[in-house]
C-alpha cells in the first residue's frame, strides 16, 4: 500500500486509533470510522455498472482520487446468529447474480476449455488417491491416519467417478449451445465479506469480474461447506436466481471433486485432514442427492 498516500490521509482525518484488518486499514476519528484499501481495481466504474442494474449493496466509497488507495465509508455491522446471516447473506448474492446477467455468444472451444480443466482436475485426484492407497496398502501395520484412509478410499473414489460421469454427460450437453450466462461475480464470497445494517453491504470487490455465477457458489461452498446448512442455502439462492440443468450440472460436479490435502504433520494433523476430506465428500453427497433422486423419480 503506498505508504506516502496513507500519511497524507492518517494527516487529514487525524485518527486516535489505527487498526489493520487483512488488507483494510481501519481509522477512527471524531468524524467517524473510515476503510483504507490498497487500489486493485477500479471501484468506482464497478460501482457505477452494479447501480445501473440495480444493485446497490456495497460500502461507499468515499474518495479514489490518492494515489494507491480507495477509502471507503466504514459499515457497521448488526449481530446475529450465523444461520440468518447466512441466509441473508446468500438473498444479496442471488441478487447481484439475478441482476447482472446476459447471455453472451460462445464456441465449443469455450466449454471444452472447462472440460479439460475439469477433466485435468479429476485425473490428478485420481492419480494422487490411487497411489496413497497403494502406499498405505503395503504397512504391515498401518498408522491410524493409514488405516482411516484405506477404510474410506473406495467412498472418495466413488466421488471420483461421479465427477467424471457427470462430466462427460455436461459435455455432450453443452457442447453445441451458443449462449453462455455471465454476471457479475463478487469472486471472494465469505461470511467476513458482508455486513447487515439497513440495507445489506459486500465488502472486498477487489477480485470481482463477469463469468458464470456458478462459480461463485463453487468456492463459497467449498470454503463453508462445514459450518454452514448449504441445503437450505441453496434453495433460497435458486428461488431468487434460477440456474438451468447445464449449470447445476457442472456445480455438482465440480463440487464432488474431494480436495487434495498435504502428507505432512505429526499423526493426529494426518487423521485430522483425512476426516476432513471425508466430510466433506459426505456433506458433498447430501448436498446433491435430493437432485439427482428428483431426476432419476422424473
């Protein structure tokens, strides 16, 4: 962050406390409590697309004219249980996602692009679960994180093969349409990134941009899958923002992949991200059953 352009403000608001939150630089004055961030993005051309479709759910930004950084109006937040934060949370990003969309013109190329990254995805795991297990195998006497992972590596390669499936059948799918849906993704989504006060607030726009609003859900979830009731979430996210097959397809199958995790740590570190990557696999399942079961009763 330039420094030269913090003096100059910290000089013009006077702040008695000074606080650094992540990346935002928090002062306080008798004026009231402003936010410091680093310049990576032209906020105010963001601001002015979002108002135009009628979206207005983001901190004010005060002045973008220093070199380096935004300022923007501090946005106080109102308690709550997690569960309702969430929910509202999830109504603002249908929201943004509802009423940013077009359909633009695309190729096969652009969705084989996603097949094959996808594709590349799934092949490494497959490598990477199939050697573990083939290691493990081998221990005469297998340690616990061993163990737990030989017991439950046919469930992760079972997610595998969802995946892999599912792929191929979005492909054939998707491969002769010439629209594609695009909106403006926040690209950061997190429970930290949103405050509720009068109207609903995102923070962090610094990452944002236009591609499909799938994923966004994807790395919502796969940060939040643990704490959070996704089933729930989900619904309310498509009551307001509909996808169509296409896109849930490639949402469940993007989201079954089961996440690698590092061979490193003392025994309990090991069992700990062993069971982690089975929750979530799991979770994963619950999640997507219902729609599937839908599906097949159809």
């Amino acid at each position: 962050m330039n420094s030269r352009s913090i003096s100059v403000v910290k000089e013009l608001y006077k702040p008695y406390k000074y606080t650094i939150s992540g990346k935002a630089h928090i002062l306080e004055s008798t004026s009231g409590r402003i936010v410091v961030k680093e310049k990576e993005k032209d906020i105010r051309n963001l601001y002015q697309y979002l108002q135009s479709r009628g979206f207005h759910y983001f901190a004010p930004l005060i002045d973008d004219s220093r070199e380096g950084i935004n300022i923007f109006q501090y946005v106080e937040d109102t308690p709550m249980p997690t569960e309702q934060r969430a929910m509202d949370f999830m109504k603002t990003v249908a929201l943004l996602h509802q009423k940013t969309t077009y359909f633009k013109d695309v190729t096969e190329d652009d969705f084989k692009q996603i097949y094959d990254t996808v594709f590349s995805q799934i092949e490494y795991l497959k490598y990477f679960y199939n050697n573990l297990y083939q290691e493990y195998f081998q221990s005469i006497y297998p340690a616990p994180s061993e163990y737990l992972l030989l017991r439950n590596c046919s469930k992760i390669l079972a997610a595998l093969d969802f995946s892999s499936n599912e792929l191929e059948k979005w492909y054939a799918t998707v491969k002769d349409l010439h629209k594609y849906r695009v909106c403006q993704i926040h690209n950061h989504l997190s429970l930290d990134h949103y405050r509720k006060c009068q109207e609903d607030c995102l923070l962090s726009w610094e990452q944002s941009r236009q591609d499909s609003p799938v994923l966004d859900i994807i790395k919502f979830y796969q940060t939040s899958y643990f704490d959070l009731n996704f089933e729930v979430l989900l619904q309310e996210y498509l009551r307001i923002c509909s996808w169509s097959e296409e896109e849930k397809e490639l949402f469940f199958l993007v989201i079954s992949l089961p996440p690698k995790f590092e061979l490193k740590g003392t025994e309990f570190d090991k069992v700990k991200k062993i069971r982690e990557v089975l929750d979530y696999v799991y979770k994963t399942e619950v999640l997507i059953r219902p729609y599937y079961t839908v599906q097949k009763e159809k």
